[in-house]
C-alpha cells in the first residue's frame, strides 16, 4: 500500500516560513505524569528558548502529584488539557497534537515531560529547515543528552538505511543527518503533513508509538537529526530501550508487532529490515533480564494481543477524555466539548507502570 497521497507537501512551507512567507506559528506538546517537578525544568527551558514557540499546551494524563494545578499557578500562559484517565503516551501525544493542529500550528514541536531543551534548541531546528535544499523535511529530530553530556542510548534516531547520495548532501547541508524515524523526546514536525498522514495511534498506550508514527510520517519524505539542536532528557538511568522493561515488555511486543502488519509506516523491504533488528533486541533483552519468566509471558501475551486485533481507532481510544472527533477525518483535531465531571479512572495498564 502507497503512503498518502500528499505530493503538496513541500507547497506548504518554504524554509522556516509559514503559509503566505510569514514566520511559522510553532506550538510546543509536552505530555506528563506524575513528574511536576521535572515538568517545571522542562516549560521553563522551553519558554526561555531563544525563538520561544507561539504556544505551548501541556497534556497531564490524569497526575496525582499536584501536576494539574502548578501549571495553572506557575505557567498561565500554557494551554493545560487535562485527562481524566492515563492514555499512556500515544494517546496524551495524539491528543496534544490534535489540539495543536486546532490551534493553526504550521510546526509542532513535541517532547516528554523529563525533556529540558537548551535555549537555542528550537532555533537550531528552524534554521535547518532553512538551509535545507529543495525544501524542508517533514520532521526535525533534536540530539538528545543525558544529564552528563552523553549521547542518549534510548533516544538514538534511527538513520536512514540505504540513504541516496542526494539525500546525504541535502541534509549535510543543513548541517544534519537523514533519518527514518525518530522518538517523541524532542522533534519539529510539520503539521500538514500531520493532517494529511493522521495523529500517532492512541491504542499503543507506551513503546513504539514515536516509532509508527514518525515512520509513517517519513514515507517518501526527508526527516533530519539536527546536532545543533541539543535537549537533555533526564531519565532515572542511563540505559537503552533493550534494558529488562519487566512487564512492559507487553506493549514493546504488541505495539511491534501491530506496526510491522501496518502497511502505512513502513514499505515491505523495511518491514523485513526492521523485523531482522527487533528479533535482535529482544534477544538481548532476554540475555539481561533477571526476570526472564516475566519477559516471556509478556512475549506470548504481546504476540497473540498483537496477531489477534489491530488499534483501535483514536478517537474511540480517547472517548471519555471530554474530547470529540471532528466527521471529517482530514481535519485530524479533537475538539473539547464541556462534560460533567466524573471519577477518575485508572490506566490501562499495569499499575506500576509510569506512562508518561
């Protein structure tokens, strides 16, 4: 199957102008839970930037820590969408970026919550998508460090296989490097492209979400690793995405599996590619668990979760959030709609499990 038909793409902005050659309207999507204090580092990093964005909207998945109510006394100017459940982050990040789309963004930049981004980190971005011959890319990835400058095992874009010697050039001369797909720690996409190729699938809850989303909105377009554009993502511990997950080895299967089946993100040849590499990771991922008991009924439990059904459609995934789906599906943005207030809800998860 074809990726949308979408040849107008590089029709909708030109450099890091915006529709009619004016600066870009650039809204920034941070999604939390229960990390407030982290949250403050990273919206005080973001409103410091150099080019600050034009909006910032915070999406809290449902937060017991108090969350809710610092960015409303702390951050005033920050659109707060609060959750009355944890979507997990596929359905917070579907969500934020529906809101931003409704928001007339021409670019969103979306991150996590534990994100802190240098002050020139969205600048950077913006001038590579200028520099860039032939147009912009469709996605902007940052360099992602952790707290003590090293290079982030767990936030390693994945570089474009079989990259054309065109393609190498043009990106080197945005002072970048191509890739195929990147994660929601730190990236600059652009929002036609979203309306055209859909919001990330909300039924992914956690893991691989960034990973089917942004691949599917790279198909036939240029995506770019900016080193220029540096942001420190604050994890607990320095480690990669093949550290013993426990029970959330679930959704890492599930969710892999239900993107090699789509047809959408990745062509038949990359299906094979990227199916080879993750059967290598979980081998490794076995290789160092000390639960491995846990691992494999998670492997089975994800395999038949997988194979058996497919995601549901993201609107019926954020049903109860106080939220509607516009009828046309090309709008691609969730509108709020006034509910009575009711219980909060757990996630749809293990409960140990932090979703953000």
């Amino acid at each position: 199957m074809a990726p949308p038909a979408d040849g107008a793409h590089s029709n909708l902005a030109r450099g890091a102008l915006g529709p009619g050659g004016g600066t870009p309207r650039v809204v920034a999507v941070v999604v939390t839970y229960n990390r407030r204090d982290l949250l403050i580092e990273a919206l005080t990093a973001v409103l410091g930037q150099t080019r600050a964005p034009d909006a910032v909207i915070v999406v809290d998945n449902a937060s017991t820590d108090d969350t809710a109510e610092m960015v409303r006394g702390r951050f005033p100017a920050v659109q707060l969408a609060a959750a009355r459940r944890n979507t997990g982050g596929a359905g917070g990040f579907a969500y934020g970026l529906a809101l931003a789309l409704a928001d007339a963004a021409d670019l969103v930049w979306l991150m996590d919550d534990d994100t802190v981004p240098e002050p020139g980190a969205l600048q950077a971005m913006l001038d590579a998508r200028a520099l860039r011959p032939g147009g912009p890319p469709a996605l902007i990835a940052s360099r992602v460090v952790w707290t003590d400058g090293r290079p982030h095992p767990m936030n390693t874009p994945r570089t474009k296989p079989f990259a054309s010697k065109a393609e190498r050039l043009a990106a080197a001369a945005a002072g970048c490097l191509p890739i195929r797909s990147a994660s929601f720690v730190s990236i600059l996409v652009d929002a036609g492209l979203c309306r055209a190729r859909g919001l990330p699938e909300a039924d992914y809850f956690l893991w691989n979400d960034d990973f089917e989303f942004t691949a599917r909105l790279l198909r036939g377009q240029a995506g770019l690793l900016c080193p220029a554009s540096v942001v420190v993502h604050k994890t607990a511990a320095f480690g990669s995405t093949d550290a013993d997950p426990g029970q959330r080895f679930f959704y890492e299967v599930r969710n892999k599996v239900w993107t090699l089946r789509s047809a959408a993100p990745l062509a038949a040849h990359e299906r094979v590619l990227y199916g080879g590499a993750t059967l290598r990771r979980w081998a490794r991922t076995f290789a160092r668990s000390a639960g491995r008991g846990t691992l494999a009924r998670c492997l089975l439990r994800g395999l038949a979760a997988g194979i058996r059904s497919g995601p549901r459609p993201t609107a019926e995934v954020l049903t109860g959030l106080g939220v509607t789906m516009p009828p046309d599906p090309a709008l691609l943005a969730v509108i709020p709609r006034p509910d009575p207030p009711v219980p909060p809800q757990g996630p749809a998860a293990p409960p140990a499990v932090d979703a953000s």
